[in-house]
C-alpha cells in the first residue's frame, strides 16, 4: 500500500534537512501526525516567522534578533578579529568562554568544484573592518578541511600586506583520545603544528 500525498510531501520537505534521510523523515512524520493540532500550530507558526525575527547582523553577520550582542559589546576586545565561515560557528566559539574579540563571517569557503569563490567586496569589507576597529590580530577559524584550507590560505594572501599578526586555529588531537584512536591525517597534521611545552 501507498503513503497519502500529503505524508509524501510531509516526508520530501523533511529530507530537505541535512542528516535526514528517507528513514528518518519517515519516522519524524508519523510522530508528527500523532501531534495534537495546537502543538502543530506552534511548530508553523515559528517556522513561518523564522525570517521575521531572526537576521543576520550588518557589521558582523552573526544571526541576531535585533541588536548585535557581540558588536554593541564595550566589553569585547576591540584588536580581536576571529574569521569563521558561519554565523553557527561563533556559538561554538562563544560557548567556550575563552575568546572575547570580534567576528566577521564569510558565508561561505573557497570550493571551486561547487563554484564558490570569495569575493573582492567580502575581501574589501574585512579590511574595513580591521582598519576601523583597529585590528592587530586575525584568527582564522575554518574548517580543517580542503575548502577550509584553501579559504585560509587565500585569506592569508590578501590581508599579509596589512601591519597584523594573523594566526589560525591549532590543528591536532581531539582531547581524551588515545594515539592508536587518531586517524594518520590528524596525527600528520598534530606533530607538522607541534608548538613548545
């Protein structure tokens, strides 16, 4: 027997999320079936107003709801400037309490194959940004990955001519895990950015 075109449609728009495949879409729309009509109502009603209460900040690009914490902060250190590819990234950053400067999302990485470049107004945005909060140091906190690499190499390139330490996140070994665990790319990579103890 067939599923009803509408809990077919309702499983295809669930498979849209990355991570969910046929299975779990399946099993995600039966639940919601079992849902009383007021609990569905809420879940519609806060998607449908995703886009009217959640942007993204001009200056910075964090995901905000109106002001910008992180940009209308005076306790922020203001010659600070950590690069990341997404605004989801500076939740992971802030979460570990251990960074107190400024952001500027890029959007996206360098990936060719996908046809995304960086372009020169990104470029130009970033070094308006150093120049008028009086930056001397960039992190570079993308991904350990090709596009990631690639991103931060390009980066590199275009800010070096600028008079500031840039300098990008440790690459290496995941903390509580035993040597004989760690994959041959990550172990390479922990000794190549070994540093002084």
């Amino acid at each position: 027997m067939r599923y009803p075109d509408h809990l077919l449609k309702l499983i295809g728009v669930l498979k849209k999320l990355p991570g969910v495949g046929s299975r779990s879409a399946e099993r995600f729309a039966f639940q919601l079936i079992d849902w009383s009509p007021e609990k569905l109502a809420e879940m519609g009603d806060i998607i449908k107003s995703i886009k009217e209460n959640l942007n993204y900040c001009s200056e910075c690009g964090a995901l905000i709801e109106t002001k910008c914490p992180l940009c209308s902060s005076s306790r922020r250190d203001p010659h600070l400037l950590c690069i990341v590819a997404s605004s989801k990234d500076i939740f992971a950053i802030e979460e570990t309490r251990e960074y107190q400067g400024h952001y500027h999302v890029l959007g996206s990485l360098l990936s060719p194959l996908q046809g995304q470049s960086i372009s020169s107004g990104t470029i130009e945005n970033i070094k308006n940004r150093i120049s008028k909060l009086q930056i001397t140091e960039v992190i570079i906190a993308l991904d350990a990955t090709l596009e990631g690499d690639a991103t931060s190499l390009f980066l590199k390139k275009e800010l070096s001519s600028l008079p500031l330490s840039i300098s990008r996140l440790a690459l290496g070994l995941p903390m509580g895990t035993a040597l004989d665990f760690i994959d041959g790319g990550t172990l390479g990579r922990a000794l190549a950015y070994r540093r002084n103890y």
